[in-house]
C-alpha cells in the first residue's frame, strides 16, 4: 500500500518536472506551432541566470542567499524572454508555415546557444546551490518527502496557473488566441500580429527560463542541461495534445506516474523504453494526442 | 562516460558518416601527389583528439589543455631530438565517427607522430581500425573497462584491476562492508566493471541476495525510486555499500537524492570510479561529503612533483583555482613516456617508438614511478580518497605499492586465461592454456 502511495509521489514529482520543462515548449509549439528544437537551450539560458544571480549574491550580500531563487525567476524570464523575442524578430517569423527550415535553424541555434554558454561559462558544470528551505525531507508514513520536488510541484502548478489565467484573462492572452486561431481574421480586427506573435514566442521562452531556475535544483548546470529536455519536452506536448495546455498537464503527469510505476519493476532503462513504445503505439490511434483540438483551428 | 543525445545522433548518422568517411579517403588518395610540401623537418607534430564541443568538452577539454601544457613545458626544455613540438589540435566533438576522420586527418595529412586522445570507449573502437591501419600510436588517459590490449594504443588509465578491485577490497576490509549495492549508467564500461565486480565478490563468499545490480540510463535526474531502493536494501542490518560507475551527468541528482533522503555516508558510503576533482569543481558539494572515490592521482596527494605540476599548470592556464585530476596525470606519465622513448631510438618512427615502449619508466605524480607494461598498461598506484568540502580529497587509504594493469581481467570466464604481450609474444590476446594467439575476449 505505501508502497503504491510512494510510487504515485514519486510520479507526481517526475510529472511536476515534465510539465514544468514543457509548458514553455507548449505555447511555442503548441499554440504558435514552431518546431522549436532551441527550446532546452531557453531552460539551460534560465538555470545560468540562477547561476549568475547565486555568484552576485555570494560575493556581495551573502545574507539573501536563501532568496537568491526569488530574484532569479524574474530575471531568468527576462533573459530567456528577451532572447525568445529576438530569435523570433531575427529568425523564426522568415520561416513560419516552413516546418522544416524552422526545425533545422532552430536546432543549429541550439548548437550556437549551446557552444556560446560553452565559451562564455567554460564546459564544466557551474554550482548552484539549494537554498536551506529546499534541502533535506519530512516523512509522511512510510514515504520520504523531499523538500525540493514538493517545492518545485508547488511552483509548477503556480506557473501552469498563472499562464492560464494570463491567456485566458489579459488582452495580450486574448490577442494571442485569436491570432493562434483565425490569424487573418484577427489581422483584419486590428490586431498587430507580428508583434503578438514575437511576443508569444518571448512569453514561451520567458517560461522555459522559469523552468530553469527550478531545474537548477536538481540537476546540473551545464551547456548540455536542455538536451537532455528537450525529448521530453516533445512527448508530453505531442501526447497531451498539440495546442492544449490541460492536454500537457494531463501528458506530463500521466507520464510521470506510468514512468514511476513501471520502474520498480521493470528496472530505469526497460521503464524508458517502455514508455517510448507505448507512446508510439497511442499516437498510431490518437495522432492528435490525448485532447485533439477540434473545428476550425485543426485546419489553419 | 558518454550522454544519451549524442549516442543517438552518433549511431543515427554513421551510416552517412561512413559514406563520408569513404569519399574523404577517395579525395585524399587522389589528391596526394599534389599536397603541399610537409612542414619543415624541424618540428615533430603531436596530434591532440578531443572533443572540444558537445556533450564530452565537458571532461575533454582539460586533457587538450594538458597536452598543450606538457608540449610547451618540453620545448622550454629543448624539445625532442633537438626539434620543438608543434601541436595540432582537432575537435572531434563528441561524435564517434568524427574521432575516426579526424584521427585519419591528423596522421595522412598533418603527419602527426604520436596521437593523445579519447575519452569514451566508443570513441577508441571508433579510431582503432585507423590507426591499425595507418600505424601510428595513441595515447587513451582514461580509465576503462579493459579486456583490450592493442599494438597501437597505450593505455595510461586504470584497467578494472588497478580501480574498482582496489575499492571493493578497501570496504570489505576496512570498512567490513557485507552488502553491495552496483549503480551504473547503461553502457559498456559499467556493464563490464560489474560483471568483473560481481564475479571477484562471489568468489570472495558473497551470496547472490547481498549484491543489487542496478542501471540507469545516460543522464538520468530522477533517482527517487532508486535511492528508495537502496534506503531498503541497506536496512538489512548489514553494512551495505554502493560501488557507483554512473557516469559525469548523472552523478549531482544521484548524490543530491541520497542527501535529500536522509543517507550519510557513514550509513551507505558510496565508493565512485568518475568523480574527482574536475567534476567536482562545478558543483555544491555539501550532499557529497564524506563519500568516496577511487583514483590512481588525487591534487591533494603531498610530493613535490604534484606541487611543482599544480603551480606550473594554474601558472600556464592563468587560473589559480584550476584544478588537476586523474587523466591528466594519466597524459603526464604517458607523454613522458613518449618522449623517453623517443629519445632512446632517436626517431618518432612509429613500429621503433612502439617496440621501444615496454619497459620505459616515467616518475607518476605521488612519488612513485610508472612502467609500460608488455601489455601496453602501465603500473599505477591506487588510492581511496574522501570528499572534502571544498571539491578535494582527503586519501584515507593506499595500496602498498604500484598495480600492474591487467589487460584481461582474471575474474572473468572468457578473459582469465588471455594475456597481453607485445614484447615476447607479440599479441595482444595470447592465451596461456592453449599457448595460441587470437584466444576469445569475452
């Protein structure tokens, strides 16, 4: 029994990291739809400027280092947003409707980013350390909770919330669905779609920098740390459903938890590839994912 | 240690790569009798095969610094043979097949006398046939899983017997560990290093049920289950260990899990065969403290040789807080055993440097003094060393004297009776049962 319980935890944290490393991935390719293969080197922009931040304030005030996460998620979205509106402004909006070129400039921009960092920061990992509210665990029964992936559940359920609420509340959400939906008819209603559309780009970017300050936490920090995302990424977005974002809530924690059930039994590396199949083999019946959008949307 | 996305890519294009690899050989062959002149005869070029991009610049990197750094200490000693060295560096980047044209590259078209080089084992399959075919010599820094024993290759780093042995006797005897927990990435060097593991420890008299064998794959982050797993293990009331080979990446969530989840090491020590000071310089160190690793060089070890080398390295990296570690040694005794040789036959010719090899003796960095063994390895000691705080070690324990690497490991079935000789016998895989050459590697 706590042992069901444990491996569900355990599902729920996996999934927690999934969504949070795919929400950003879900608005630019699942709503705007560019392959965008840079989309881990946005994450591993983020987890630098947690890095960055962390050596500022060790040097200068090393009081706020407990806050030094806080102070990092503006400014990674920041970073990584900036840098999204520019790769859009500069790249992406020559290629739109090219699926192809799309993929293949922004996978050579994601080698670009990659060996920029490289140069910039040096090869090896940089040190970000944990903050002391998110190290250490409490029991619950017989299962161990770690304080850092109950935080970092928390705080993707906090963003998942506050992006929804954004597309669903704001005038720029509202312009982005409309764009995203009927682009010619929004461009007729006055609506500057280029500039949403950079925009969007820049709001899906900002995130997956969020998305990195929290992965910071726990895994390194390295040119490499968005590589190893990016397949992920993909899975949750395509199994969730291309262009809905309770279909990746859905995708991540689904894969999360089936991830974490299967590994006991099946060992790490069996689990992985049985996941893979089983993808392979829902996508055969439901191209479209768990939630295909429907009507006039599936055809633009 | 090699990542998963690279992997992919590697094999997903070697086709292609292959192809390319025949076209350039097709080009080169045809382009010959007009290449330009080679390069006046006064300097001796030293070909440097790392990847400098991708996943594995991440360890790479500073063993191309290494070599740039031993080529510029030697000239200021006058060189070889009277002749400076010139370096010519390559950057394979992390793609296997690359490695085998940009080894073909550095000796068809830069001449290159001598190759220091490769980190993963695939990548030293990938350029063996090249430099079988071209003769020429490779230096591998790394320690690896052995059951190998080329002509054309020495290997500087630890073979199984001279790093994960050593380690496995150390907690049965000193810390009277009785269960035993073998984590490791999923692929050759930790799928062997505990095949031979498992089969030294069962002949030692430890049952089946006390050994857990575990695999992950290539940069895996999410180790809950598994430290869950080993928390359980370990309970048993016997003194458990974990023999770690997981690779580079994945090692911070590792120990990141074990010390989020209440695991000191002085409950399960985790004794690790890749995480020394390099790797540890990135990282926070605070979940690590305590546990162990294996090594055959620590920059904390105290002898004046590894003090003038760390003040001579930061002082030519500009760096004072560069750290050294164990393949850097492991160039440091084979370009000097290069040079030894090279000096002894008074030629970089590679058949006479080759037969010159076996025998010639290097001083290591922690007082001792290397030799190149007929098999191509060469003796190293071992130390066991604790993680301190500030990414160093603290060596809590040392083998009496130098470890002859053995090219096929004594505990396996189908390498037990394999010897490599190049000097006698001159083969790599001789065996002494039915006295042939070409006996079966498992």
């Amino acid at each position: 029994m706590w042992s069901m319980v444990q491996n569900a935890w355990y599902g729920l944290s996996l999934g927690s990291v999934l969504l949070l490393a795919a929400i950003g991935l879900a608005i630019t390719f699942g709503v705007m739809g560019v392959i965008n293969m840079a989309h881990g080197e946005m994450v591993m922009l983020g987890a630098y400027t947690t890095f960055v931040v962390q050596e500022v304030i060790r040097t200068n005030y090393p009081a706020l280092f407990d806050y030094s996460l806080l102070i990092a998620v503006p400014l990674a979205f920041l970073v990584a947003g900036f840098i999204g509106v520019l790769i859009e402004r500069t790249i992406i909006r020559f290629l739109y409707g090219r699926p192809l070129e799309t993929l293949l400039a922004t996978w050579g921009l994601s080698l670009v980013l990659q060996q920029a960092v490289r140069t910039a920061f040096g090869p090896t990992n940089r040190e970000v350390g944990n903050p002391s509210w998110m190290s250490g665990a409490f029991e619950l029964g017989q299962i161990t909770i770690t304080y850092n992936r109950l935080w970092i559940l928390c705080f993707t359920l906090a963003v998942f919330a506050i992006l929804l609420a954004m597309l669903r509340y704001t005038a720029l959400g509202l312009e982005m669905r409309a764009v995203t939906q009927n682009r010619r008819m929004a461009a007729s209603m006055g609506i500057a779609t280029s500039r949403v559309d950079a925009l969007t780009f820049g709001l899906g970017s900002g995130i997956a920098g969020i998305a990195g300050v929290a992965l910071s936490q726990i895994d390194n920090v390295s040119p490499n740390l968005g590589q190893s995302y990016i397949i992920d990424s993909f899975m949750v977005v395509v199994f969730g459903g291309v262009g809905n974002l309770w279909g990746t809530l859905v995708g991540a924690f689904t894969l999360g938890i089936a991830n974490k059930f299967l590994e006991p039994v099946a060992g790490a590396v069996l689990g992985k590839i049985a996941i893979l199949v089983l993808i392979i083999l829902f996508i055969q019946k439901r191209p479209r994912g768990l939630f295909a959008l429907k009507g006039r949307a599936v055809e633009a | 240690m090699l990542t998963q996305l690279t992997h992919g890519i590697a094999t997903m294009t070697r086709r292609r790569a292959l192809a390319a690899t025949a076209g350039l050989v097709l080009g080169l062959a045809a382009s010959s009798p007009f290449a330009p002149a080679q390069a006046a005869d006064d300097t001796i070029k030293v070909g440097i095969l790392h990847s400098l991009s991708g996943t594995m610049a991440i360890s790479e990197t500073t063993l191309k610094d290494t070599i740039l750094f031993l080529i510029d200490e030697q000239n200021k000693k006058g060189g070889v043979l009277g002749k400076k060295l010139e370096p010519v560096v390559v950057d394979p980047a992390s793609n296997w097949p690359l490695f085998a044209e940009k080894a073909r590259e550095l000796i068809t078209k830069d001449k290159v006398a001598v190759v220091f080089g490769c980190w993963t084992s695939v990548s030293r399959k990938s350029v063996l046939p090249v430099f079988k075919e071209l003769n020429n010599i490779l230096f591998y820094p790394v320690q690896y899983e052995g059951e190998e024993s080329e002509r054309n290759v020495f290997y500087t780093g630890a073979a199984p017997n001279q790093q994960a042995i050593p380690a496995v006797d150390y907690l049965m005897k000193e810390e009277k560990v009785k269960r035993w927990v073998l984590a490791g990435t999923d692929y050759v060097y930790p799928r062997t290093t505990n095949k031979i593991l498992e089969a030294y420890l069962k002949s030692k008299g430890v049952a089946q049920d006390d050994i857990m064998i575990n695999y992950t794959p290539f940069g895996h982050s999410d180790w809950q289950t598994i430290v869950a797993d080993i928390k359980k293990f370990g309970s048993a009331g016997k003194k458990t260990a974990v023999v770690s080979t997981i690779n580079g990446d994945a090692n911070v969530p590792f120990y990141k899990e074990l010390g989020n989840q209440g695991i000191k090491a002085t409950d399960i020590p985790v004794v690790a065969f890749s995480v020394g000071e390099e790797e540890l310089a990135g990282i926070d160190t605070k979940p690590l403290l305590g546990h162990l690793a294996a090594w055959n060089y620590f920059e904390s070890i105290k002898t004046p040789a590894n003090e003038k080398f760390i003040k001579e390295w930061q002082a030519y990296t500009k760096n004072p807080k560069r750290v050294t570690n164990d393949p850097m040694e492991a160039h440091y005794i084979g370009f000097n055993m290069w040079v030894k040789a090279v000096e002894k036959v008074k030629s970089t010719d590679p058949d006479k440097v080759i037969d010159a090899l076996p025998g010639i003796e290097a001083p290591n960095l922690t007082g001792g003094v290397s030799k190149m063994l007929p098999n191509h390895h060469i003796t190293k000691p071992v130390f066991i060393g604790e993680i301190k705080g500030n990414g160093q070690f603290d060596v809590v324990w040392k083998t009496p004297g130098l470890v002859a690497g053995d090219a096929w490991s004594k505990e396996l079935e189908g390498s037990k009776d394999l010897i490599g000789d190049w000097v006698g016998k001159k083969c790599g895989n001789y065996n002494t049962k039915t006295n042939k050459c070409g006996g079966q590697g498992s």
